[in-house]
C-alpha cells in the first residue's frame, strides 16, 4: 500500500508539467543533494526548493532520475510542515506552466502506462530511522529479514549504512544476538562491504557456540540440582547449585524445578526480598525490563524473619517460563517491591540471569524428552 501510494503522490505531483529536455547531470546530482540534506536536516523549506526544481523537469526519459525524484517526493512525510503542494506550485513558478485548472478542457493529459511501483524501501527505512524517539533496533531487524533489499550506491544508501553503524557500535560484543542482526543489516544496505558479511558471520558462529555451550550445562544440570525432598509425599524442590542457598543473604529473583510426588514437573520463579533494617510488608512487585515495566503476577506475600527478615512469593507454569525469559534476555531488569510505605529496588544481577539462563535450557531439554 505504501509504495503504491507513494506512486500516486509522485504522478499527481507531476502531471501538470510536461515532458522536456531531461536535465544536465549536474542538475540532478544538485537537486538530490539538497533534497537529501534537507531531509536530514528536516529542513521543510529547503526541501520544498528541492522537491519543486525536481517537479519542474516534468516526466524524465532517464528511468534512474526518475527513481531519484520518487524518492526525494517520498520524503515529504518525514519532515513536519513540508507539502508536496506548495512544492508543486513553487515548481509552477520555476517552469512557467500553468496548472490543470487554468488548461482548456480539451486538454486531457494522456493516460500514464502502467508501470511496476517504485521500490522505496530506502525512502522508507531512511525517514523511519531519522524519526524521534525511532527504534533502531527493530528496524534494524526489519532490514537484516529483507533477502531482496539490496540499494544501489547513493547518498541515501550513506546515510541509512550511516545510521546503522552508529547504532551498532556501542553494543558490546559480549551482545553476540544483537551484533549479528546489526551487521546483516549492513550486510544487506552495502552489500559491497565485505567487512559487514565477516562480523556477522563472525557473531552467528559466536551465537552457535554459545548456545551448544548452553545445551551441554542443560544436560548436566539437572544431575547437579540441589535438591531437597519431602519425606511425607515425595514431593521435591531443587535449585541451582549457583543459587542463594538461605533466603535471609540478599535480593534475588530465581528458578527452582519442583516435582510433584508422581513425578510431574514445573518450574517456579522466585522472588526474594530481605532486610537487616526492618520489615518492608511486601504488597506487590512490578519488574522493569529494558525500560518496559508490569506487574509481577504473583498471590500472596509471604514473610519470615530471625536475625534478618525476609519476604517471598512465586509463581508456576507458563507465565512464570514467560517472564522468566524476558528477564534473562534482558540488558537491564529492575525488580520493585512495594512495601505498605515504602518500596525497594532490586537490579537483578548477571549471575542471576545466569542462573535463569541455565535452568530455562535445562527445562528446554527435559520438556523435549
């Protein structure tokens, strides 16, 4: 729908101006510059000029100016108080033609052929990316899964390989998921650049690696679990060997694998608050993952105490896999309990996610058998 009617907006912005002498290649390589740079600089009036000296040449025998105009008109959008028709009446202006309503009604402009739509994926990914408050990151993603995006050199094509380097280049390389989709997307705007290529099939080995490594802890760990096992029904509980071994030590979020006396077995993520100062009388708890935050959907509080206190819940099943795997894949996760009063935050630290990590591919594995 989009190109279709980025189509239309060109036709309609040029119909009134009749095919001429294509311009000199100096022309169009000035008109482009300054289309480019004022859409970079969401300059409206600068991109007005443009568009309307664009508009003026009328309908191009060259195919490839003709994309370039498309693309330059597909701009409008991006930038606020730009308008396709002030651009056409300052192209009026330029040229000297009078527009459809002061033409004599015999004369009706020929139908256009039907032609294939323009392709403008760059046009659409460039204004997305330059857009405030943009995610790069999803588009990035979006660019790294178009097999057949491959643009041709240009200043557009600079400046969206531009964008992407600048995201890409503070992701540490220890974010092997993140790295990889980057620089497939660069692999696939300048497909020239064979460094591109390299890192990402660099970080996909690295993402291999890393979960065959993963899936060889998952088989042993369950021989591992700590496990501790009720004498009346057979019912056991068991946790990570790196887990907290007392609740009364710290703040902690965790999985254990629980296992009913017949054998049936879920997991149950943990939550834990505790204090040496005094009772928070726990209510709630909401999480903050990569700055999205939701409740904690567990029931009841819990709460102990000796020297220390501590306060406690859980949840079972799918919700508690589901979140679960939003916390170990997170950059950052920020647990708040929520006192009667007061509240306390926790940031859950790497060895938690770890731990997480770790008994999610243990349950991959033992779910699979």
């Amino acid at each position: 729908m989009m190109r279709n009617f980025l189509l239309t907006l060109t036709t309609t912005a040029l119909i009134a101006f009749p095919a001429g002498a294509d311009p000199s290649q100096q022309e169009v390589d000035t008109a482009r510059s300054e289309c480019r740079d004022a859409f970079l600089a969401r300059d409206a009036e600068a991109y007005m000029d443009a568009a309307a000296s664009m508009i003026a040449w009328g309908s191009l025998q060259n195919a490839d100016w003709s994309r370039e105009v498309e693309l330059c008109l597909a701009f409008a959008e991006a930038i606020e108080g730009a308008s396709l028709d002030t651009a056409r009446e300052r192209a009026a202006g330029l040229s000297g033609v009078v527009g459809p309503t002061s033409a004599p009604s015999s004369e009706v402009p020929a139908p256009q052929a039907d032609g294939p739509a323009a392709d403008t994926r760059l046009a659409d990914y460039i204004s997305r990316i330059g857009a405030d408050g943009a995610d790069v990151e999803a588009i990035a993603r979006e660019i790294a899964a178009d097999t057949t995006f491959a643009p041709p050199p240009s200043p557009e094509r600079d400046a969206l390989e531009a964008a992407l380097n600048a995201y890409v280049r503070p992701i540490p390389a220890a974010q092997a998921e993140r790295n990889f989709v980057a620089y497939q997307a660069l692999a696939r705007v300048n497909g020239e650049n064979q460094t591109y290529t390299d890192k990402a099939a660099s970080y996909e080995q690295a993402i291999e690696a890393e979960r065959e490594q993963l899936q060889r802890t998952a088989r042993a760990l369950e021989g591992r679990l700590v496990r501790t096992t009720a004498e009346f029904d057979g019912s056991s509980w068991a946790r990570h060997p790196s887990s907290p071994r007392f609740q009364d030590i710290r703040n902690y979020v965790t999985l254990y694998l629980i296992e009913a006396g017949s054998g049936q077995k879920t997991l149950e993520l943990f939550f834990n608050y505790t204090s040496r100062s005094g009772w928070l009388f726990v209510e709630s708890a909401s999480i903050n993952i990569d700055g999205q935050t939701t409740r904690v959907p567990v029931g009841q509080w819990l709460r102990d105490n000796d020297t220390e206190i501590w306060e406690f819940a859980s949840l079972r099943g799918d919700t508690a896999v589901t979140l679960a795997r939003s916390i170990a894949e997170a950059d950052r996760a920020v647990i708040r309990f929520n006192g009667q009063q007061f509240y306390d935050d926790y940031v859950v630290s790497d060895g938690d996610k770890r731990v997480i990590r770790e008994m999610l591919a243990m349950w991959d594995v033992i779910s699979a058998e």
